[in-house]
C-alpha cells in the first residue's frame, strides 16, 4: 500500500529542480570508495599540487651534489698596456678560468643530506595525506548520520501524513471533534519542518564532500581496520605516517649537522689560465701558461652559528618527535574508548527504540479500536519519534568513532 504527501502548490515546481540536482548524487553514479575519493581529494590539494615542482628541487639539487664544481666556473681577463705613458708598444692580455671545486667530504654529506631531505618529504606528504583523510572521514560519518536522520525524518512525515488523513476521515464521519483534525495537521507540518532541517543538513555535507573532493557522491563509511589494543599498538607506533614524518625529520636535522661539520670552509678553487705577453712594437709576443689553487681558510666566525643552529633543529625535530609519539598512543588510546563507548550507546539506543516502536503500535490499534484519545497517540508517535532519532544518532557516533580509530591507527582508506 503506497501513502501519498500532501505537498502544497509551489513544491510542484520545486521539487523536479530538486530532484535534477540530487540524481548526479544519488542514482547516476555508483557511490565511491574510500580510497578513491582521497585521491581525489588528493589531487585537489596544495600538497600535491607542488609535489612535481618540489620534486624537480631535490632532483636538481641531487645533480648539483653530484658534481665536482660547487659553482659555476668563472672566467677573468685583464688587459695591460704602456699607451698611457711610454707608448713603446708593450702589451698583456691574460685569461683565467675560475673552477669551485667540491672536495669528497662535502660531496658525500650533500649526497646523504639530499637523501634525507627526500625521505623527508616523502614522509611529510604521507603525513599530511593522512590528515587529509581524516577530514574526508569526518565528512563521510556526518554524511551518514544527516542520510540516517533524513530518511527518517521522510518516514515520519509520511507516518504523520497517513494518520492526518485517518482524522480527516473520522471527523467528517463524526467520530473525533474537529480539535484532534487541528492536531494532527500541526504534527504533520511538525514531520515536515523536521524533514526540510534534514534536507538542508545533508546537503551542506555534500556541499562540503563536493568541495573538498570534487566528486558529486558521497562515499560510504569504511568498516573498523583492527581491533587493536593500546599494547599492540605500542609496537607499530613507529609505522604511523606521522610517528614517520617526525623521524626522517630528525634524520634530515643530523643530515644537515653533518653537511654543516664537512663544510668548514669556502670551496678551493682551481685556476687555469693564460697570458699574450710583447715587450716592444715587433716583437714576437710569448704565451704563458699559468695553474693556480686557492684554498680559503674556515674559522668561527663562518662555522660557529652554522653548527649550533643544526644542533638546535635536531633538538627541536628530537622534541617534536617525542611529542608526535605521546600524541598517536593518547589518540588511539581515547579512541578505543570512545567506540567503546559508542557502542554500548547504540546497544542502549537500540532497546530504548524497540520498546518504543511496540509501544506506539500497541496504542495505534488501541487507537483504531476507539480505546486511547488522539493526544495519547500523538505523544507515542512523538516518543518513538524521539528514540528512532536517538538510534540513528548513536549509530552515526558509531561510526564516527570508527572512523576516528582507523585514523588514529595512521592507516588510508
């Protein structure tokens, strides 16, 4: 038996516009997966969006560490000549070619400091992924929760539309006074209100998905990964993507302490040059040929701060990481607890719901026999209203917290 609503004029015009936009949402596209809408979400990220850029860096920096010049060669020429004074026909032309040298030392620490850096960002975009899923998990919780609470807002309504409709009967029949038509069209448009509340809070959650992921469907809640426990966990800890993203940061800080020890000094640099030399107008002119080294001198002045700033990044990267580390077992810690938690509300929520849909159906039949009143119905309808609404709440916390354990976990979809 199909129940039909009773719809005022103007949402005959609204509601094909509403429907035209829920289909792309709803029935023209299969609902994604987890993993595929945090690639998408993924690929709308700033993160992502230099990691090619980022990447072309460290390969460009990869190539300098490889070579032998620390800079560009430089070339110098200088003219000499007595036209000024003697004018005897004497001239000097010289040219010399400037080669920065990297010497070993500095070779091998840039190499291992470009290493770590990479390592580094690896682990940072992992992290900073791992993030990104967590809002995407949020979003996909609250999606389920508005879509729970909207379907049964809709049943409501329709609940609310069939016993408005029993009154109407019985009023015109003269069994019920006019009073109980009243109020049961005020708990109709009550349904109805509840219902458009419904509406509007799930489609500012698909709003939210639509922006962050640009996909027009919502994508299921995932199931629990594990069930792992506080003690177990301790043991992968160093698995998180952000327990990881905190080491290779402090293996890139020693990286860089290392580079900064090796390089104690400006690069030596090797000079090759040649000289055009006459004494005197018909001379025959001579070339020299000249090889030079220039080995500068570090000191404190240039190395000290260098130093003790690298000392003071791997104290900060070191603090950092302890505190990353207290920060995913106090998380996964609480979010044991709170599913836990939520659970057991659901359980409760669950038999508060089951006692109420029997008692509004035992006082409905007691209301069709003329047994209970009008306003003893409604306030049953209202009450299992009330706990079916509790239900789906407890079930959305449900999820949310096992959404928020899979997080704390450091695990993707």
């Amino acid at each position: 038996m199909f129940s039909h609503f009773k719809l005022p004029l103007h949402a005959l015009f609204v509601l094909p516009l509403w429907f035209a936009c829920a289909l792309p949402a709803n029935a023209q596209t299969a609902a994604p997966t987890m993993a595929r809408a945090l690639d998408a979400a993924w690929a709308l990220s700033p993160a992502a969006r230099a990691q090619t850029n980022r990447q072309a860096e460290l390969d460009a920096r990869q190539r300098a560490a490889d070579s032998f010049l620390a800079a560009p060669p430089a070339l110098t020429l200088r003219q000499r000549s007595d036209r000024a004074n003697a004018n005897q026909g004497f001239s000097e032309t010289e040219a010399e070619l400037s080669l920065p040298l990297r010497t070993p030392s500095i070779r091998s620490a840039s190499v291992r400091q470009i290493a770590a850096e990479r390592s580094d960002y690896a682990s940072q975009q992992s992290s900073v992924k791992l993030k990104l899923a967590g809002e995407l998990r949020e979003l996909a919780a609250s999606a389920a929760l508005a879509t729970l609470e909207r379907d049964l807002a809709a049943r409501q309504l329709t609940d609310a539309q069939t016993l408005l409709r029993d009154v109407q009967r019985r009023v015109q029949a003269g069994d019920s006074p006019r009073i109980d038509s009243l109020q049961a069209s005020a708990a109709e448009k009550q349904a109805a209100q509840q219902l458009s509340q419904a509406q509007a809070a799930l489609a500012a959650v698909q709003t939210q998905w639509h922006a962050l992921t640009g996909l027009m469907t919502l994508a299921a809640p995932e199931n629990l990964v594990s069930e792992n426990t506080p003690g177990s966990l301790g043991t992968a800890l160093p698995e998180h993507p952000a327990a990881r993203a905190a080491q290779t940061r402090v293996n890139a800080s020693r990286a860089q302490l290392a580079f900064a020890e090796a390089d104690r000094s400006d690069p030596p640099e090797l000079g090759l040059g040649i000289t055009r030399e006459r004494d005197r107008r018909g001379d025959a002119a001579q070339n020299t040929l000249q090889l030079a080294l220039r080995i500068p001198f570090g000191g404190d002045n240039r190395n000290a701060p260098r130093l003790a700033a690298a000392r003071a990044e791997i104290d900060t990267a070191q603090a950092e990481q302890a505190a990353v580390l207290r920060q995913v077992q106090a998380d996964t810690t609480v979010a044991q607890a709170a599913l836990l938690s939520a659970r057991q509300a659901q359980l409760l929520a669950t038999e508060r719901a089951a006692l109420s849909r029997e008692a509004q159906a035992l006082v409905a039949k007691s209301y069709r026999l003329g047994e209970s009143d009008l306003p003893t119905r409604l306030r049953l309808e209202r009450e299992s209203f009330e706990a079916e609404l509790a239900l789906a709440r407890a079930q959305g916390e449900t999820q949310r917290a096992i959404a928020r354990l899979n997080q704390s976990y450091g695990i993707l979809p």
